[in-house]
C-alpha cells in the first residue's frame, strides 16, 4: 500500500495491495484520476481520506451466464418496470448513497455524486433505471471503457427492481459487445443471480482485452 501524492501519474501495481485490497491513499477523484484508476484495476472506496482498491479475488459476472430464476422472468414477463438508460443518473446515486433497511449509510458520499456526475457528463459513466408509475424506483450506475463496465452500485425501492434492472443492464452489454462487467465484490443478491469470483491477475488480463474494444453504452 501506498500514499498518493496529489501529481502522481500511476498507481501502485496491483499486486502490491493489502490482503484485503487496498492498494493506495490519498491523491483526488479528479476525472483523469479515476479513468486512470479503473484502467489499472483499481476503484475508490472512501473519501476522508480516499482509498483505493483492488480485491482478490475479483466478483464479475459473465454476461452469458447471468441467471434468472423462475420467479424473476416472471416479474421480466409482467413488464412491472419500464427501462431506462441514461435519464436519471445523478439520482440513481443519490439512491445508491439513500439509507435503506439494513443500511443506515453508504460509502456515496456528496463527494462521489460530484465526481461520478463529471464522469457521467464526459461519457465515462452510465445508468439505467427502472421506473414505476412514473417513479424512480431502482437503478444502477458504472463507469465505461470500451468493452468494460464497471458495476458501482445499485438500489431499489419496489420489490425485484435492481434484479430486473441487472437482468437488463446485462442483455444491454451483451448486445453491445461489452466483454467484462466488474462488480468488485460479491453481495447476496448477485451471487443469486450468478456473480463468480475469479483470480486477480486473470482480472486485469480480461480488463486490457475489454477496454481495447470498441463499445458504446
């Protein structure tokens, strides 16, 4: 681990990280910053002060093993949620950061709407979002490098929201040629829906041959 000065222009190598990931502190959310970051195989996490991030193993899921339980292609079937993409992203984080049962709070702080907001602004960062009677009801944001999608955060407020607005997210990558779709680390809910956890270093092999796609979200 080490600490950031406010000009460095690399990060750590990975592999130098913590047992549990952290791989640097300091330095600034700055746009080029975390474009940096993600094309290094590294996220941010907190804000007071900033750290930085790289798990191992890495949770993703293969855009072609997602699993949709009987259940959930009901609720798919039913159409409950209309879909969209990209009409509602700076309140998707602010859903994201809302307390929710089980959540008094989350690392999506003022500092990170500002900062993935700017990245929203210059086509780095993306949402989609599931709308019920005219009401933001679930939504999940990421960031975009040529075939790579990187998962930061989902929410709900109407029961199947987020696991109907992943099951479209994932059919939205697939069509358009994304090849890998980082979630960082695993959770109840997407190891449901078929998140696999693989080693580090295979990771950033998959993350070079995504992000030399040629994708748009």
């Amino acid at each position: 681990m080490r600490i950031l000065g406010e000009n460095a222009k690399v990060f750590p190598d990975p592999a130098t990280a913590t047992n549990d990931g952290l791989v640097a502190i300091g330095g600034d959310l700055s746009v080029p910053r975390l474009l940096l970051a993600y094309r290094s195989g590294i996220f941010p996490w907190t804000i007071g002060p900033i750290t930085w991030w790289s798990p191992d193993p890495r949770a993703i899921f293969e855009l072609d093993q997602f699993h949709v339980s009987k259940s959930l292609a009901r609720v798919i079937r039913k159409g409950t949620f209309e879909i969209t993409r990209d009409q509602a992203f700076k309140e998707v984080m602010e859903g994201c950061a809302a307390p929710a049962p089980g959540r008094r709070q989350t690392w999506i702080s003022p500092e990170f709407i500002t900062a993935y907001t700017q990245l929203h602004r210059e086509g780095y960062a993306h949402s989609l979002e599931c709308w019920q009677s005219g009401q933001l009801v679930g939504g999940i944001y990421g960031v975009t490098i040529g075939g790579f999608f990187a998962g930061e955060s989902m929410f709900h407020r109407a029961s199947n929201a987020s696991k109907v607005g992943l099951y479209h997210l994932v059919e939205h990558l697939r069509e358009r040629g994304f090849a890998l779709f980082d979630i960082q680390t695993p959770t109840p809910t997407t190891q449901q829906l078929g998140a696999v956890l693989i080693p580090r270093t295979e990771y950033l092999k998959r993350l070079v041959g995504a992000m030399a796609l040629d994708c748009t979200f």
